[in-house]
C-alpha cells in the first residue's frame, strides 16, 4: 500500500467477543470493510483478531474532519449497534481510543499478519520515545517484509506499535531485525515494566 495522504491521527478500537460469539465479530469485522471503502477520508483501516475471542480495528486519518466522518459514518454506527449483542462490556469511550501517528511506513503487499505493542514511557522520558520511534521508520525501510509500520501516542505516556507483514516468516525477521533490538535495548532506560509479552501476534483480517 501506498498512502498519499499524510497520516496524522488515528482510532484504536479493542474488543472482546462474548462467549460463543467470536465467529460473528470477525463476520461482522469482515462486513465492514465496504463501509470504510466509501469513506474518501479514511486513508487506512485494519480489522485485526489478537486471540481467539479478542480483536480490534486500527485506522487513519489526514485531519480531525476526516476522524469525526468515520465516527458519524455507518462503519462505527454499526458498531454500536452490534455491541450489545456481540461485545463484552464494551464501552465506546473506554474502548475506541484517539490517537495520534508519530510515524508511518509503508510498501505494497498483502497484509495478513501482524504485531501490536503497547508501551508506557517512564517518568520524563515520553520525548525521548518519541524520538526512538521516529528513528524506527527509517530502520524499517531497509525490512522488505514489513509492510505498514505505525508508532502511535495514545496519551502523554502511552504509545503503540502496529505493523503487519505479509506471511509469519516476514514477522519473524522483524522481529530478529533492528527495530526490535533497539526496542529490548532502550526498554530499561524509557519504558515501564515492559515485558515481551506486550508484543502481541496479530491476524489482519480485512484491510484497506
């Protein structure tokens, strides 16, 4: 894929199927895929599976007019009225989180895998993560097998990583590459109790 638009902003949208419903959320994520293709300002959209019962949709957009588009559009209007059917203890407010794109990459390819990481900057060390995940667009140019690679800021200490990849084998090398590294080597000194664990495996489910 390759974006046009500059990608400034976001939504990161989490939730939790209830039991015995996981197979009509991702019908339902799958459903709104040609929603999100009529929105002119939705530049990106992701529906993606993170375990068996919990997923997500990450998407982006060049201004606030475009973000609040998609928010009033049939996409997120469905949403709502799924939820209570579908969701477990979803709360739009809890759950759909504004956010802001520090940096993007991007190369053509289908997308079927990918990673989320979520992170929390320590103390007076939010800028300088800042700076370490605008370094990682440029280490992540020279990796043919990432395919769309986001830094996101959620709040002024939380922050995000969302890339995807083509086949596990391009997810693996991102992981054994150079962003990675830098990311274990500098987690002491800038993040909060980061652990592996917070690199999540993830499934693209539909794209745009």
């Amino acid at each position: 894929m390759e974006n046009k638009k500059k990608e400034t902003i976001g939504l990161l949208v989490t939730m939790k199927a209830k039991v015995g419903k996981a197979q009509d959320v991702k019908d339902f994520l799958f459903s709104g895929l040609p929603l999100v293709l009529e929105e002119p300002e939705t530049i990106s959209w992701f529906a993606f599976q993170i375990d068996d019962n919990t997923f997500g949709i990450y998407d982006t957009f060049e201004v606030e007019a475009g973000r609040k588009a998609h928010l009033k559009g049939q996409a997120a209007k469905a949403l709502i009225t799924h939820a209570d059917n579908l969701l477990e203890n979803f709360d739009a407010n809890v759950n759909i989180e504004f956010v802001n794109v520090i940096a993007s990459n991007h190369k053509h390819g289908t997308q079927n895998k990918g990673l989320l990481v979520m992170m929390n900057a320590k103390t007076g060390k939010s800028e300088a993560l800042e700076q370490f995940l605008k370094t990682g667009k440029q280490l992540v140019t020279d990796e043919p097998e990432t395919l769309s690679w986001y830094a996101l800021k959620l709040d002024d200490t939380t922050y995000a990583i969302f890339d995807t990849f083509t086949e596990n084998s391009g997810r693996d090398a991102h992981l054994s590459g150079k962003v990675a590294a830098a990311l274990l080597e500098n987690a002491p000194v800038l993040l909060n109790d980061f652990k592996t664990t917070a690199i999540q495996n993830i499934d693209i489910l539909a794209y745009k």
